[in-house]
C-alpha cells in the first residue's frame, strides 16, 4: 500500500493543476468584465453542477456503501470520500454564483408573478446557502468518522506518525477498538442523514439553477433527475479511479477484477435508471403537449442544439448501455476507463445542455474557448482537491472491519481481464 504522505501524483502534475485553476478564474473574469458575461456566467454554473455533484457524489456512493454494509468495493470507499476535498471548493463557487445571480438568472429582471414567492433574490440565496451547508457539514462530518481511526489506528502503530492537520483530527484519540467501534457507529447513523440530505438539497439546486431559468417551465422530477444523473457520473468517475488506484497506488491486492466488474455492473444499472428519468419525465411532458412544458424540450431537440442533445444521449445511455453488456468490458481495465470517460464527457454535456439554451439567445451553440478554460480551470481544482486528500489521508479504510482483499471474493478467480 502506498505511505500516506506519498505524492499520488508529481509535484510538477499538482502545480499543472492550480495553474490551470488560475488559468479557468481569469478567463471567467475576462469574461465577466470585458467580455461575453453571459458564457462565463453560464460556463462557471455548469460546472458548479457537474463537479460539486461530482463532489457530493463521492460522499454519497461511500454512504451507500455503509448502509448496505457492502464488502466487494470497501477498498474503494476512500477514494469515493476523496471527492469531499472539492466541496469547500463548491461552496466558492456557490456564493460566486449567488453574488451574480442578477447577471444570469433571467427571473431577476423578468419576474414571473405566480412564482415571486419562491423566485426572489432574499429567499435564493438563504436556501441555497442553509442547504449547502447543511449536505455539506453532514458529509464532512461523514469523512471525518471514516478517516479518523484509520490516521490513529497508523499513528498509534508507529507505521505513520500523524502531523499537522492529520494531527488535529485525533486530538483526543482512546485506542483503537473504541475508536473504530465509534466510527462505524456514528457511520451508520449518519451514512441514511447524507442519503436524505442529498436528495433533498440536490432538489432545490436542479429546481435553481437550471428550472428557474426557464421561469414558465417547470418539472416535478427535475430533481430526482439531476441527481441520478450525479450518481451515474459518481459510478463514472469512481471506475476511473478504481482503475487508477490498481496501477499508480499499487492497490491490486484490493483492487482486483471482482471490484472492477461490480463498479461496471452499476454504471451499466445507473445509466438506465437515467434514461428512465429522462424518459419519464419526457413522456409526461409530450402526452401533455402544454406550451410551458414543451419548450423546454422543443428547444433543446431542434435547431442548433439537437445535434448536441442526440450526443448526449448516445454518450450517457446508448453507448454505455450497448457496451457494457459485454463482460469482458466490465472486467476490462481500459475498457472500463474508455466508457466511464466517454459517459462523463456526456454528463458534462447534458449539464450544459440543461443550463445553456435558457440563457443564450445568439446563434449556433456557445462552445468555445472561455467555455473550454473555465472548464479546465474548475477540473484543475478539483484533480488538487481529490489528490491532495489522498495525499494526506490513507488510501484505505485500513480499521474498517469490512475491508477484504480481493482474494477474499469467491469469484474473483474466474473474471478474465486483458
């Protein structure tokens, strides 16, 4: 196993990523003060919403793991966790986001009588805050729990002796069985308030930030929607790493083909469960053929925009779904990377395509270079955010009693790889 405090990646790879996150901030700047406001307001809310779903997703995936007390992905639980490191990040970008809300949000300076009470600038920006807080200091405390005993449980053997804020999160520290026997018992507790508390504030976000920019439509499965989808890129990004830490982290011994077939196996299962999203909520809209619903859609399905809606849906459903019915895919270390990419890219797309079209009245599609920096820049900070986090904690749940190698899985023998 990799030591803690062993570089996941170069410095030279780490200082790359803060230099493209000076890079994304200075063309949203650019671009909020000198240039096209509008791009660099809509780039910087699409990436709001992919990576700090992103981010939640991670703590999410770990706390389904506890409450279903899952052993075939334990190995992979912290790397899940990992994601929390951007969501201070997310909170940035929330109050940026909440500073400018009458640069972009058009309901600021077109309101929409019958939805006053919900859509004015006092109780957007209260709720927005109150419940990033909230998902956030309950995900947070989540990670705290599940890393805690894992840095004492070093520390206390002389294997790694805990420094600086590592340090501060034992403060207190009463041996290892209690402590382990009080971090699985407070996990479990918190693990079904993280799962409830992101439905719910995941919620608010989608009726928010991509509902409201289209005042006159509006959508009862907009929410469960946008946070499947969130999950689905989780599964994504969670193969990407699984694969990674194999390699780079020298995790085989936990990591093996039975760990990789199962992460295959959601993202297969999430990318369905995102067309029946999406299908149910078109489905509703289409047999209803109301005006307000409709153009919503109609917008997104013709013209400029439908080549790219069509894009989306091959890169989140139809591919993943006609090649992850293979096995040897699943089981496969560069399969399993390719399609995970290719369903993330599409993601990012579908968020762009959710928020973009109601804010942007030119001509053809507004994807360029201040939409490609911004995007860089925000990625930057959340591969610093995400190595960092390994970086400082242990890679894996070493006091979680749940944790097996990959040996330990009856058929972990019998999955082929490349």
């Amino acid at each position: 196993m990799i030591a803690v405090g062993t570089p996941v990646v170069s410095d030279d790879t780490r200082r790359l990523y803060v230099g493209a996150g000076v890079v994304g901030a200075a063309a949203f700047l650019y671009g909020v003060f000198l240039g096209d406001s509008i791009r660099a307001w809509q780039s910087l809310l699409v990436n709001f919403l992919f990576f700090g779903g992103l981010a939640q997703a991670g703590v999410v995936l770990s706390a389904m793991m506890q409450v279903t007390s899952s052993r075939w992905g334990r190995a992979l639980k912290r790397t899940a966790e990992a994601t929390s490191a951007f969501l201070p990040v997310s909170f940035v970008l929330l109050l940026v986001l909440l500073a400018g809300v009458s640069d972009w949000a058009p309901w600021v300076h077109a309101p929409v009588e019958a939805k006053q009470a919900w859509l004015n600038i006092p109780f957007f920006v209260t709720r927005q805050i109150l419940g990033c807080l909230l998902l956030g200091g309950i995900s947070l405390a989540y990670v705290y729990r599940s890393v805690r005993p894992d840095i004492g449980l070093l520390d206390q053997s002389g294997e790694h002796a805990a420094t600086g804020f590592a340090r501060h999160l034992i403060a207190g520290w009463r041996g290892i069985d209690e402590e382990r026997e009080t971090a699985q018992r407070s996990q479990g507790r918190l693990a079904p308030a993280v799962l409830i508390a992101y439905a719910w504030v995941f919620t608010l976000v989608a009726f928010d930030f991509f509902m409201s920019l289209d005042p006159h439509w509006f959508s009862s499965l907009a929410g469960g929607y946008y946070f499947i989808g969130n999950l689905f890129a989780g599964f994504a990004f969670l193969a990407v790493t699984a694969v990674w830490a194999r390699e780079r982290l020298q995790l085989t011994t936990y990591i093996g083909p039975h760990q990789l077939h199962d992460v295959g196996k959601l993202l297969f299962g999430f990318c369905i469960l995102w067309a029946y999203m999406f299908w149910s909520q078109y489905l509703v809209i289409w047999f209803g053929d109301l005006p307000e619903e409709t153009e919503f859609i109609a917008h997104r399905m013709h013209g400029a925009w439908a080549p790219l809606a069509w894009t989306v849906f091959a890169m989140v459903f139809v591919i993943p779904f006609v090649v992850l019915l293979s096995r040897a895919v699943k089981t496969s270390p560069r399969g399993l990377t390719a399609i995970a990419c290719v369903g993330l890219v599409g993601m990012w797309l579908e968020r762009f395509i959710l928020v973009s079209p109601s804010l942007w009245h030119g001509d053809g599609v507004p994807l360029g270079v201040v939409e490609l920096l911004v995007t860089v820049g925000v990625l930057g900070l959340f591969a610093w955010c995400f190595t960092t986090f390994l970086q400082t904690f242990p890679v894996l749940p070493l006091s979680d009693p749940r944790l097996e190698p990959a040996s330990a899985h009856p058929d972990a023998h019998d999955v082929h790889t490349e």
